[in-house]
C-alpha cells in the first residue's frame, strides 16, 4: 500500500486529528515526516550516535503520547511544536548525563580567537559547520544552538539552563569566537591547497 505524504496545512490538519484519535497510520505519517528533521536537531546536541538514537526516542514517545494536547494553529505549529519537544528530551539527557559542563576560561582558550566574527562562513561547506558545533564543548554547543537555532535570549537560556544570563552570554561568545577561529583556518587550509593545485598544474 502506498504511503500517503502530508501536503498542505489542511492534509496536515486532518493528519493530527487523526493523530490525536489513536490512529496508528497518521501517528507513522508525523514519524515519517519529521524524523529525518529532528534527527538533525538532537545531532547538534547530542554528539554520541547510540546517545542521538536513545533521544530521538524519547522525542517521538513523547510526541505520540502528548498529541493529544496539542492544538493546530496552521502551517509551521506542528513542527514548531515537535522541535521544542526534541531540543527539551536532548537537554534533559545532556543535564542528566553530562550536567551541561560549563567550561570556565583557561590557559587553552586564552589562545583562542576573541572575535565573534564569521565572515566567510559561506564558503564553508554545510556538514563542516555542523561539525565544527557539534565539536564545542557541551555548554558552549548548547548555549550557541538555543540562542541562534531555536532563537532563546539569553534570559530564557537562563531559565532552562539553571544558569546566569551572564554564563549564558559568555558561553555564545567563546563559542561563536571558536568557530571563527576554525572558519578561517579552514578558509586557510583550502587556500592553500588551492594554490598547491595550481602551481602543480603550471609546471
């Protein structure tokens, strides 16, 4: 039998009222649709791949069993709705399992790059930034990705962190300072190589 795809608000519409009715083929149709979507949310959290599936999980338990409760608002609130419940799972495992290991400023990071800026980000292949973040250490990865992926300021970063705005703001900066410091090393590398190349092919 073939799979039916979502189109349109209201295909989705009837999709989650189906959902919220026990359905068992509209609960397969919301694991289809946003699997892949939320695997690459929890993966800029969660870096351990055995990690990654355990939370996966626990996103789509909960999000089958909450449904129930959740009222459709038109294009964009069910995904919005099933986002906000995989970063929660995935900063629940990372308080559980690493305590979101603040790192404190030290010998190694007085090297490290001051400014924020990222110019060139562009020529950076996609998966390489992604492994840049995931690369951060916990606190920082998860301060960068609730500020500038799920849009939290800083006062709400507090809140569900159990940490200072100050805290939160320090980890962004030291974070963003890291990835610009290996955008243009990488940037570098690729120059370099580039020039390699051609000066091989002049000979």
């Amino acid at each position: 039998m073939q799979q039916t795809v979502l189109s349109g608000n209201e295909a989705e519409k009837e999709c989650v009222r189906l959902a919220q009715r026990g359905d068992a083929s509209a609960h397969k149709e919301i694991y289809l649709r946003y699997v892949r979507y939320l695997t690459a949310v929890c993966a800029r959290y969660i870096t351990r791949d055995e990690d990654l599936k355990d939370v996966l999980q626990e996103s789509f338990v909960k999000i089958l069993s909450s449904i129930g409760g959740f009222e459709y608002r038109g294009d964009g609130s069910l995904k919005a709705w099933v986002t906000r419940i995989a970063v929660n799972e995935a900063l629940k495992f990372l308080e559980r399992e690493t305590r979101f290991n603040f790192v404190s400023r030290g010998p190694e990071l007085l090297e490290t790059v001051e400014s924020d800026d990222t110019n060139g980000v562009e020529e950076v292949p996609p998966q390489v930034v992604h492994e840049m973040i995931r690369n951060l250490p916990t606190g920082y990865r998860t301060v960068f990705n609730l500020h500038i992926f799920e849009g939290k300021s800083h006062r709400e970063i507090a809140d569900m962190l159990n940490i200072g705005e100050s805290t939160s703001a320090s980890q962004l900066h030291r974070a963003k300072a890291i990835l610009a410091g290996q955008i243009r090393e990488y940037r570098k590398n690729k120059s370099i190589g580039l020039e390699y190349e051609r000066s091989t092919m002049e000979r």
